[in-house]
C-alpha cells in the first residue's frame, strides 16, 4: 500500500503498519532467529513434510539461523508497511471552537445585540392561555391595564414597588420585573391570581 501524499492540518500523526503480501518466485529462503521448519512451511504455503523431503532434513526441529531452506514454487513474504493517519487534534479544535464563539459574541456585542439569556423558571402545570388570563386578570384589577398608572409607591400596569423598578419604568421592564417577581415568590400567575383572591393583594 502506498500512500502518496498525506496532509496534515491541525492534526496529530499517528503511525501504525498495515501487512500486505507479496508472492515472488522463490527456490530458498534463509532461516531467521527464532524461525521454524512450521513458520517457514505456513509462509511458503508448503507443508513440514515436503520441506523435510526437499532439504532431506532428518531432524524437522533441528533447524539453524542463517540455514538455506529449499522451499520450491512460490513463496509469500509478508511486508510491513507504515500507514500515517491525521487524526484532528483535540486542544486544536477546542481552542478553534473557543475562538469561533468569542468572535461571535464580539460580532453581537458591536451591532449592539445581546447574548446573555435569562432563563425564567419553569412554572405550575397550567397552560400558557391561563397564565396569560391570569396576568391580564391582576393588571386589570391592579391598574386598569395602564403602564402610567401611579398609587404612591407603587407604579405602572403590575402597581411593582418603584424600588423593583428600579427607575425603570418602560412597559418592557415593568413586564419582566413582574414576571420575574411572580415567579419568584408564586411560581406563576395563575397562583398569583388565587393569592389575589383569597388576599385582595398579590
């Protein structure tokens, strides 16, 4: 197997070999270190006894490095061929996608828009349309509806503590202070509402 060109970018080398077989016309083979009168045979695809016959070796398991064995027809020699495989290397990618995400942020912070997410807690098992009655059932209740409404202290559509407010007092802030407070202290407008009843105040 030859590998021609390998390219690597941003990528960790790892080798490994891979065995191929080759089949050349052979009559000998050499004995190595380690190698027997079986070893030999399997790899020639010959047997012991035709090896033993073809060298007229009286003892098949007294056999010596460096030995010329006749093996006769073809023989396989099995090559080991290193094989370079790019694999992405982790701290790479990490640090690319750290660096992807902080561009994105950059992008959003300079075109003025914002990517923090504040996310409101999960409330009560009534649906969206009894949450929605039940938070136009208080501001009705509290101030008509009105954001501008005012009763001392207490300001806008929800009649929030100027303080919750914090002198913010836009429809969009007095909408997500309400449902932030609600929240907070009845888990959803719908327990708001019973407390409203029972109370006459949530």
């Amino acid at each position: 197997m030859n590998l021609n060109k390998v390219l690597l970018s941003a990528a960790t080398v790892v080798g490994f070999t891979a065995a191929t077989v080759a089949t050349a016309n052979a009559d000998t083979v050499t004995v190595n270190a380690g190698d027997t009168l079986s070893h030999i045979a399997l790899r020639n695809n010959t047997t012991v006894e035709a090896l033993q016959q073809l060298n007229n070796l009286e003892n098949i398991n007294l056999i010596f490095p460096g030995q010329k064995i006749e093996v006769g027809g073809q023989t396989q020699t099995v090559e080991q061929t290193p094989v370079v495989v790019a694999q992405p290397a982790q701290a790479d990618q990490t640090q690319q996608v750290a660096q992807a995400q902080a561009a994105v942020e950059a992008q959003q912070a300079a075109q003025g828009q914002s990517y923090t997410v504040t996310q409101q807690p999960t409330t009560s098992t009534a649906g969206n349309g009894d949450e929605t009655a039940a938070r136009e059932w208080i501001a009705g209740k509290e101030s008509g509806g009105s954001y501008t409404v005012t009763n001392g202290q207490y300001i806008g559509k929800y009649q929030l503590s100027a303080s919750y407010l914090n002198g913010d007092y836009s429809a969009e802030n007095q909408e997500r202070v309400a449902n932030n407070y609600v929240s907070s202290r009845y888990g959803s407008w719908t327990n708001a509402k019973q407390h409203w009843l029972q109370n006459g105040w949530y």
